[in-house]
C-alpha cells in the first residue's frame, strides 16, 4: 500500500497536511469531487431522489395532522415536482401518488385543482396494480 500522500487536494489542489494517506483539503472537496466521478446513472438516481424527497418535505409541511386538502397552485409555489413520486395507490374512486410515507390525490372542488394529502397507510402497501389488464 502507498502512504504518500498527493502534495495537493484531488479536487482544489490546496496543499495538504497532515494524515500521509489524504487526498482532500476537506469534507466539501471531497464530496464535491465523488460527485463529479459518479457514472451518468448514478448522478441521475441522485436528481430523483433528490425530488423526491423535496417532494415529501412539502406533503409533510402542508400535513401536520396526516389528512389536508390543498389548492395545487400552493403546491406549485412551493416547488412540488409532480413528476416524481415513489409509488401509486388506487382505490376504487382516486389514484394516490405515493412520496414515501405521504400521498396525494389529485381532485377538483368546484372547478379548483386541488391535492388531497394523507399519510400512507399499512394497506396501501397490499394493493397490487393489474398494470398489464387490457394492454
């Protein structure tokens, strides 16, 4: 194994000191310089989760109690992504995205768009889509 250290930071090329086996001035070069050599798909995996979770941090923000109605326009100028969800859920009457643990359904009262949000529950888990019926 080679213990002699870079003179200079991977990602900055700032001198370096101390540990003999250190390739980076600190946690940011580091991070910074990880992230420019993950793969395409890697960085990609990223950006969605990225959404997703942004997604969720709104659903929760706009449900303390677990159960909200919501005008859509509130959640476009927070920034809700509606492109990205983790999972669905469909009952009889309404199609839930799934965003982790919240969902939302998209519903019209009297003429405005609206997002009905709820926690998930246990059951949704249990429900399978028939994906493939009538293709």
């Amino acid at each position: 194994m080679n213990n002699l250290a870079p003179n200079k930071c991977m990602k900055c090329g700032k001198s370096l000191s101390g540990r003999t086996d250190k390739k980076f001035c600190d946690a940011y070069c580091r991070n910074a310089y990880n992230n420019q050599h993950k793969s395409i798909d890697e960085q990609f995996i990223t950006l969605v989760n990225s959404r997703i979770r942004h997604n969720r941090r709104i659903l929760k923000s706009l449900s303390p109690e677990g159960k909200a109605t919501v005008r859509k326009e509130v959640l476009d100028q927070m920034g809700y992504d509606f492109r990205y969800f983790s999972g669905l859920f469909k009952t009889q009457t309404n199609l839930y995205y799934l965003v982790y643990d919240y969902a939302f359904s998209p519903i019209i009262e009297k003429g405005v768009e609206k997002a009905l949000i709820v926690r998930r529950q246990d059951y949704m888990d249990r429900m399978t889509l028939e994906i493939w019926k009538g293709a």
